[in-house]
C-alpha cells in the first residue's frame, strides 16, 4: 500500500447527531478499510435543504488535501429513480445523489460517473440508507485503489442536476444575491464575493438598509447587524456576540440587494 | 501486535454532544491505546432512555466487523448496586451497565461477564461516571489482547437484566407493537419486521389507520404519514419532507396494531 | 517519526456541529498530518461563554497523555488586537486565544508564548476563523515536532488574561462558590471542591437550601435537587432522572453559600 496515498473520506449529511446513521456508515467503512480517516463535515445541515449542503461542500473543499473522497447525502428522493453520482475533480472525489449537492463542482469536473454497478454496493440495497448501502462501499473501493471509471459508468456532466441560489446576479451598478446559509451564531452567509466590500454604495436586507463593519465581529457596532468579508471569501451578515438572524428576523434564501460604486 | 486485529471501539450513551464527557472517554482510550479506532455510534439517546439505546445498538452492530468492542452507557442507575457487564458475542463484545440496555444480545451471548476487578479500572472510580472509570480502560485491555475471562468474572447470562418491548406480540391474524425509536426526520420506528409489510390488511397507531406506502419516502403522498419498510428491516412510519411524529403527534412507546390476511 | 509520539489533539470550542467549521480545521490537520488522531472535547460551549470553556478544560485535560496538544477557541473579539497564545504545560500544550480560556493553566505553566509569526500560519489568515487559519497550522507543526520556542514568541505568563469565577472564596466557616457549568442533564456543577461535602453544616443557592444526597444520582430524593460529589471532584447539584436546573430554575454564574463546620 502507497503509504503517501491520502486516506481522508468527509462525510457531508442531513442525517443529524441524534440517530446512530453516521456511526454506521462509519463502520462501513473502518470495517472494511481501517486506514481511512473518516472526517465529519456537516450532519446538520437542516434536513432537505440541498442548497446548504451545497453551500458547505463549496466552503469546505478547499481545505482537504488531494485525493480526499467526499460523500455528500442530503436526499429527500432517495429511492426513486433518482441517479448516484460520483464526481471526478481535479483533487477529490464528490460521491452523492444528483440533486443539485454537486452543482459548485460541475462546471470544473473532470469526469461525472453514475454509480450503478450493483456488484460495488452492500449485497441487499435498501430503499433508504444510500450512504450505507451505496456510497460507503464505493467509497471503500475507491480507498482500496479501484479506479472510478471500473465503479461507475461515465455519463455527461451537463446530464447532471443543478440548484439555483449559488451564484448572485451581477448587474453593472448593482449585485442581487441571497442568503445561502445561516450558521450557529445566527451569522447570515451571502453568496456575493467578500471583494465586493469596498465597492459598496448601499447594501439592503429586504428594505433593511445594513452598515458595514469596520473589521471583524469585535469592531461591530452593539446591538446592531452589519456587514463584514467572512472566513469564507463572502460577505456576512454578523453582530458582536449576538445573532444577525435573531435581530433581523431573516433565513436562508432572503434577497441581499447591493448597489456598487 | 497483529496487524489485521479489530481496533474498533464504538460508544452510545445519553451523554449528548454539549459537554467534555464523550471527548474524556476516548482520551482515556487514545492515551492507553493509540491504534484504537474510535466511533461515535450515538451520544443523543434521550437522557436515561435504555429502550431507544438497546434499539440503536441492535440495529447498528451488524454493520461492524469481527472484533469491534462496543460500548454502552445510559446508566440513570450508576453508582449503585447495579453490576457492569460484558456479553461475548460471536462476532463482538459489548459493554454496558445491567440494566437491560443488551437485551437484544442475551439470547444470542456465548457468554455473560461481570466487570468487578477493580485494578482494570481507573485508580480511582467515581460514583457517576463509569464510562470513563470501567468501562473504557476495560475496553483498553481488550484491545491490548487481555481475554475477557481475565478480566472480568462470568455470570449466568440468564442473570442479567432485560428490558419489555424489544418484540411484538405476535398472534394468528394480529401484531401488536409499537414504536420503539423516533430518528431526526421524525420516522416513527416499529418493531415490527418489514417482511410483514406484505401481508398487512389493516395497520392503526392508536385509532388512526394508516396507509401502505408504494416505496420509499419519495412515494408517500404530500401530507400524510404511511407505511413503509424501513432501511434497517422494520415497519417505519413516515411522511414525504415532512415528519411522521409531527403529523401524528405520536411518541416513542405508542403502541402499533397490525391485522394480517 | 517516533513511534511512540503522542499524536493526540483535542479541540475545544463554541462552533457548535451544525457547520462544517470543526471539519474544515480537521482537514487542515490531517491534509498535513495523517498520523493526528483528533478528538472532539467539547464543541457545544455556549457562545462566547468563556467561563464554561475554561471550566471543561480544567476537568478534561488530567485525562489525556502527555504530549497532547489542546486547541480552545472561544474567541467573541477574534480580529482585534487580542493576542494567540500558547501555554507550555509539564504534560501538554494548550493553544488558545488570550481571553481567559487559560486561567486554569496559568499558575502551573512552565512557559507561555505569543503566536506571532505568521509564517506558521496558513498563508493568507482572515480576521474571523483562527481555528483554521493560525490554531491548525500551528499544530501541525508541534505534531511535526518543530518546538514552541521556535513557532512562538515568549511572553511574561503573568501578563495573559485571566477570568475570574473559576475558584471559590474560602474562608473560616464559609465557602462562597458558584455554579461554572451546567450538563446535558441539567446537573450544576460548582467550583466547590469535592471534599468538603463532609464538612458541609449548610449549603443555599441563592436562599433555597439544599440536602445532602447519600451517594450518586440513585440516591437522591424524587423530585428534589440535592448536593453529591462530581465525578470531577467538585460538588455537583443534581436530580434522580430529572434536571436539577429545570427544578431550582438557575443558570450558570448562579452563587452557591456553604457554611462548614
């Protein structure tokens, strides 16, 4: 075995902390690989909610090391006839339903695979525990060096699902974006390019006007919401030791509207 | 050491995911044996819930390999008279106060143990904590190849505590049993095997009947709470994106009445 | 590489799990340095709620073996002028920033160090993510075993910020503590050592006084609070099955009076 050979598998889910699913799919795959490295990235993400764990992958990705495997299930229609699909980058592997999960990877993919060899999967596939019965043992062959292209079969990328909401619309003298994800201090994430900050002639919440802050959380004036670049190269809606959602009373897929210098 | 040894621990206890103790017991385990590989089976049973942490156990311990040590702790009894005890499966050892959290196991045990040997233990034993003061350094021993029957005394298997509502009662035409796990989406989880589903001719939770559902999630009609095979071979209660306990109002221990053809 | 290095990190935080934050610093750590082995010690530290991090700091760390490295990042006034420090203990490192996180360690440090060089860090830091940004990189370069003194630069330990509230007044007759913590099962626990219970004549919070319980959580009166020794070693109020801060409807900070025999 390739002791260079990278081993890390993230694993991206709506499947919660509370239900013993991720312990499983864990032992899946240590059981039958115990060198992997199994990372959690995301169990909350709110059940169902395709853009967010979209919105994480796209945070996330680029902090993995080459060669990382990636599962991603948040997948309200397991079971139909939707597709598995695995997603050939040029430094990791995307494993997930094509709902939309992979849309932030599509355009720059290598190669997009269907996984539909039963021969790779547990030997009784359920109807609703994909990442036990289908992406965890693909996943394993994967760490055991089986090449995607023996897993799966090749179909076109465009064939893929996509999501709306990733990418605001840019306009000359005006971005209108939105809220893709809320975080756990009630910070609010906008998918407009944290640059944009110094561009800025007015940026609104609904018909909220929003300053913008000086610096980081500590230069937020009190009690009040305003606009920072987040860790993430985005612009964010934050307070200072406070929730921006609970003072704005917003969600996720709110309209930001920002009019540029 | 063998290189192709089982280093699997797994835990599931009531301690949640909001304090240090789950993060204790694996330092305790990763400073003594640092091969150990560690998995979160689930921390999130209900606070002193055994029904639910048996339920979890039975479910997920088929996915682990040959070897795997698991450990369970929801023990509202512990520094009580209440024994520890150990089971020796075919295919794994479980760890567990006696009181009832193994009886899916007691049937099918090669044998039943007793932890009392106190220089296994921690130096010192708290009266509140077991986890980290028996039963991960015990666990710590296992995994450096000491043989349960060295540390530990055998009982009668028969001896231990077993806890009501694991099985339903089966009759000619009739099945009574009930929920025994809710999950985050709010699938209501019977003890009711999923091959019954096709000879149902009548399924009620409390007065209410409720519908077969053609598939899976993706197959359950928009608003209501149906019937299907759930991924871990029981009868589930479920809604499409939606909750099934929600839309029942419904909790774990309601009883479920089947009549078959 | 040393064989029997110890490769142990643990990470302490408010990020909670409902974002990829915790993944992402993993991935940072084990992209660089497979061998990690990371174990989640507390990510459900109230927000901003430095006291609670300090506090289950203070009870986790005699666990871990030494040569453990401990990131704590509770950090309201990341991106101010606020330095990262590091505490050079006899058995561990602790990687924090100098809020008061570290007041437990302070008095017994060997050595406290300011991170400063931004070399070790990843190479472009934002003003609101040091967990992933300067604390990983950090550590993987201990992991490596490039030394302290070399990452960082030495500062007078005495001047690092302190929080007050973790020890209580003592004095003839009388003990002043104050509720530090309170866990998933609603126990408060105090910074009251677990000794003096035998000395206890009387013990209030606020003007309730409570009753001594004979041993652990099985031995208290139903439906009361009472007073047991911790398995921390600190006086802890609880409840049999029940939460002892839903009945005496306190919060952390609350004051706790004994008087002594």
């Amino acid at each position: 075995m390739n002791d260079d050979a990278c081993r890390i598998v993230t694993l991206t889910t709506d499947f919660g902390q509370k239900d013993p699913y991720v312990g499983v799919v864990k032992g899946i795959i240590l059981s039958r690989f115990p060198q992997a490295q199994i990372i959690d990235l995301n169990h909350e993400i709110p059940p169902f909610d395709i853009l967010a764990a979209a919105w994480s992958l796209k945070i996330s990705i680029p902090y993995f090391k080459a060669g990382t495997i990636h599962i991603a299930v948040v997948d309200p229609r397991v079971g139909t006839s939707q597709r598995r699909i695995a997603l050939e980058m040029n430094e990791c592997i995307i494993l997930a339903p094509d709902n939309g999960l992979t849309t932030p990877f599509i355009a720059s993919a290598k190669k997009a695979y269907a996984l539909e060899k039963p021969q790779f999967f547990l030997s009784s596939v359920s109807k609703t525990f994909h990442a036990r019965d289908v992406f965890a043992p693909v996943a394993v062959r994967l760490l055991s060096g089986i090449a995607l292209r023996d897993l799966a079969v090749e179909v076109d990328k465009q064939s893929l699902t996509k999501v709306e909401g990733l990418e605001p619309t840019v306009e000359p003298g005006s971005i209108e974006g939105l809220i893709v994800y809320v975080d756990r201090y009630g910070n609010l994430i906008t998918n407009i390019c944290a640059e944009t900050k110094s561009q800025i002639k007015e940026i609104r919440i609904g018909s909220r006007k929003l300053k913008l802050a000086a610096g980081s959380y500590g230069t937020i004036d009190d009690g009040e919401a305003q606009v920072l670049c987040g860790s993430h190269g985005y612009l964010e809606i934050a307070a200072k030791e406070a929730s921006a959602q609970d003072l704005l009373q917003v969600k996720s897929g709110e309209k930001v509207f920002v009019t540029t210098v």
